[in-house]
C-alpha cells in the first residue's frame, strides 16, 4: 500500500467517532450466525469479541457492562468459561 493511500485512509478515519470506530469493530469481531457453530468454542475469537464489545459499553458509560465483558473475555483466554451447549441440541423432535 502506497504512503499517499494509507495517508487518505488514516484521514478518513477521522470522520467517525470513537464511539462509531469501535461499533464497527465489535461488527467485524462478532460471530456471524452462519459461522456460530464453526467459531463458538474458538477461544481468541470469543475473546476478540467480548473485548471489542466491552470497548463499545465503555465508550457508551457503561463501566459495568465493560467489565462484565472483559471478565469474559479473560474466562476465554484463562480458560475458565466454555461455549454451552446449542439450545437446539439434543432436544427430540415432536412429531
């Protein structure tokens, strides 16, 4: 990548808010719903996600929510929390 585009990239960041930056990165970081049984259990993408989102509370006032997930974001990383179950599995179909 040319200097002069990473330049005009760099400037057209400027024109969206903190706020607005980390929306669009929590956006890129979550989970699709095609990808979810894919991803679910992949520790940094889960971990990626919850920090992401923790950004987007904090930047909205919202210290507790932040913390709760960066809390889930560290039982990611640490290992002390895991992906339940799909609430579709293992129930029987009634026929």
């Amino acid at each position: 990548m040319s200097q002069s585009s990473q330049l005009h990239k760099t400037s057209q960041l400027h024109d969206f808010s903190t706020l607005e930056l980390a929306q669009a990165l929590l956006e890129r970081l979550s989970i699709s719903p095609n990808d979810w049984h894919r991803l679910k259990s992949n520790r940094k993408v889960r971990a990626c996600e919850q920090t992401a989102a923790a950004l987007v509370f904090l930047l909205s006032e919202q210290p507790e929510e932040a913390q709760t997930r960066l809390e889930q974001a560290t039982g990611w990383l640490n290992r002390s929390i895991s992906a339940p179950p799909c609430p579709d599995h293992g129930q029987k179909k009634h026929s």
